[in-house]
C-alpha cells in the first residue's frame, strides 16, 4: 500500500468514526436509567423545555424533613410529542411553574436527580402525558 493509498483510507477511518461516535453517546443513554423500578412524586413544575433533542420536565420534589430536590425528566423530542397533540403551546398552558403534579419516572442509575418521564398527571390527578412514546390521554 503506498502512503497516499494508507493517508486516504486512514481519513475514511477517521471520517467514519467522527459520524458515528455521536450518534452512539446519544441514543446509547436510555440503557443509564431504571426502568425495572419507576419512582412516582408529588412534585412542583418548575420548567418545561419543549426543546430538541428530547423535551424536558424540571421540577421539584419535597421529602418529609422539608429537603428540595430539583429534578429534571426526560421526554421525547418535540416533533414526536407535536404529532400527538403536546404543541409548545398547550406545554405553556398545562405546565405551568408552580403547578403541583405527579410525576412518574425511570431514576438513573448513577443515583442523579434525573430521569426519563413515564408519565405526568395534573393536581386533578388527569393524565396529562404518557413520557418517552408521547402518548396523551
């Protein structure tokens, strides 16, 4: 092989592993979470991001000696979750800071405050949205 021959394929190799690599830290995160055991909170909406690449939920959860947690959610991304009727729009409304909801999640299983959504009901108890496949009751 000459060194051109070796430069050229060394740069396909190179190209190639630059594409991919990206691609595998992202979709590679959901095997981080718990999905065996879902966690369920009372909590208070914080901040919604109806934001690629995936939607999230910031809120906060209160446990019985008075300690905040803030935790953030992870939800689809916002072209599967507008499919379905979630637009940024009704996120405004029904998500609203401050609003008291139940929320229940996949924890990670680094011990973090984070996880991906399961589902979200409002203070009514109503399913407002089914987490990461985006349904909406």
């Amino acid at each position: 092989m000459t060194k051109r021959s070796f430069s050229a394929l060394l740069s396909i190799v190179a190209a190639v592993v630059m594409v991919s690599i990206p691609a595998y830290a992202h979709h590679g995160t959901n095997i981080s979470y718990d999905h065996a055991h879902p966690i369920t909170f009372k909590a208070t909406m914080t901040e919604f991001r109806f934001s690629n690449p995936h939607a999230q939920i910031f809120f906060d959860v209160v446990d019985e000696k008075g300690n905040v947690a803030h935790w953030n959610g992870e939800l689809t991304n916002p072209s599967n979750l507008a499919r379905n009727g979630w637009t940024r729009k009704r996120s405004e409304s029904e998500l609203k800071p401050g609003m008291p909801l139940t929320i229940t999640v996949f924890p990670s299983k680094a011990g973090t405050t984070t996880g991906v959504v399961s589902k979200i009901l409002n203070e009514k108890g109503e399913q407002i949205l089914l987490g990461r496949d985006a349904r909406i009751e």
